[in-house]
C-alpha cells in the first residue's frame, strides 16, 4: 500500500463526521491527500483547497499516530501552511 493510500485510510478513520471545508495534505515525494465534504482522497495536481499543508513523511505520519503534535510541528517549522490557519485549526481539533 503506498503512502497516500495509508494516508486517505488513516485520514478517513479519524474524520467520521466529516469536515466543513477543504484541506490538502502534501506528502514530500509522495504525493498529496484532499479532505472536504466529500471525505478523504488522493489529489491530483489541479485539486485546490481552503489550506495547503506541507511535511515530510514521517512529520505526516507522527501527526497521524498521535505523536507530533501539529501545532508544534507548525511552530518548528516541519509542518508548513500556506492559506486559511483557521481550516487548518479545525482539521486540527477533528484529528485529535
């Protein structure tokens, strides 16, 4: 299974009730992750969203497990944002 299938299975166990709003989830070198109304999908490169995260595969898979906590991860640098902080917080909640 590759990275963004773990990612879109892992994503959509946590997201039950669905999420208001659209986040993308950039994997470095493995692709990207879409979440919205609609549930949790592989991207493909026209796929545009309320928040653009970026990170590294494992920043991506501690934020997943529960390790790394996403707003430290922000801080530090190795998690990296790029539209609306306010999706991005409310992803945040959803996940944890």
């Amino acid at each position: 299974m590759s990275m963004i299938d773990e990612a879109v299975a892992a994503l959509s166990a946590k997201l039950t009730g669905g999420f208001d709003g659209s986040a993308k989830f950039v994997i470095e070198g493995e692709g990207a992750v879409i979440v919205d109304g609609g549930g949790v999908r592989a991207a493909s490169d026209g796929d545009d969203a309320d928040v653009t995260m970026t990170a590294s595969v494992d920043t991506f898979q501690g934020i997943l497990s529960g390790d790394v906590n996403p707003a430290m991860a922000f801080m530090s640098g190795k998690l990296k944002l790029d539209g609306d902080m306010g999706t991005a917080m409310r992803l945040g909640s959803a996940l944890g």
